[in-house]
C-alpha cells in the first residue's frame, strides 16, 4: 500500500485540514512554505494519466477554495499550484496529489526557474501538429 492510502487509512499520522467525499487535504511533512499541503484522492490512481474523470473534475474547484482560505488565513502574497507526473517530473509519491505552496513577498524560495529551449517557430508548430494529430 502506498504512502498516501497508509495516511488515508489512518496507519501513518498526518495534519489534516479538509475533508469530503473524495479528498483529504494535508500538510505537506517537508513544507517549502508556510502552508503548504496536499490536495489527495481518496481513490488510489498514480497520478495524471490514470485520474478518474470525476476527481479531475473536483479537484480545481477544491484548490481555488483553499487557496482563498489560505490567502485569508496566512497572508499569502501568491500561490503556487504544482502536480509531478512520473520520475522525471519530480513526482516521489505515487498517489495523485496537487500541491498547494502559498508564497510570501518576504521568503527567497525557488521552485520554478526553469531552463527554455531555442526552438524555431516552425519547430513549435511542427510539435503542435503532432498534438493536434492525437486529440
Ligand atoms: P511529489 O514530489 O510526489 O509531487 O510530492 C510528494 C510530497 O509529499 C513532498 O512534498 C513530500 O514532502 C510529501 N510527503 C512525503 N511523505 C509524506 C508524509 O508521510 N506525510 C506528508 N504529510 N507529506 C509527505
Ligand atoms: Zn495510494
């Protein structure tokens, strides 16, 4: 059983701060900021590629209303709202999750500097007619 289902199942502690029909929200163990916490499905699924429709669908509407909440409760100068898919992504646990990660003028964190690639444009258009091909 994977990390997340063992906190679901209440055989591993957590902070919880919201709870429905499909998800518990937690505190992230390791925060990168004050506040951070995890959006988690009850229902096991490794992360997007296998996400039930109906999670997909609820998740949003949970994340601006906790953002709002810890916008009102914290402070917060901004947020941040990141999801890892697969190793490469950065994912570690391999239970859908959405990260919360409020940001504040006052704190010097980086989570996202990402490099760019030099494509031409008519490499990008090239990459958004093979997309285009699949949808
Ligand atoms: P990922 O890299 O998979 O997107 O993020 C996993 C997150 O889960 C990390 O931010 C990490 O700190 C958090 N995490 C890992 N183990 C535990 C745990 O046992 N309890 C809680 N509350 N968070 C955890
Ligand atoms: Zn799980």
């Amino acid at each position: 059983m994977c990390i997340f289902c063992k906190i679901l199942n209440k055989e591993i502690p957590s902070t919880q701060v919201y709870e429905d029909d499909l998800f518990v929200v937690i505190m992230d163990i390791f925060p990168i900021s004050r506040g951070h916490m995890l959006i988690v499905p009850k229902e096991h699924c490794e992360n997007i590629f296998d996400l039930p429709e109906h999670i997909a669908k609820n998740i949003y509407p949970l994340a601006k209303k906790l953002s709002i909440c810890v916008s009102k409760a914290l402070g917060t100068d901004g947020i941040n709202i990141l999801q890892n898919n697969g190793e490469i992504a950065g994912q570690e646990v391999f239970h859908f999750h959405l990260h919360i990660i409020p940001r504040y003028k006052d704190e010097d964190i980086q989570i996202s500097k990402p490099t760019r690639l030099k494509l031409e444009a008519s490499e990008i258009e090239e990459i958004a007619q093979k997309i285009k091909n699949v949808i």
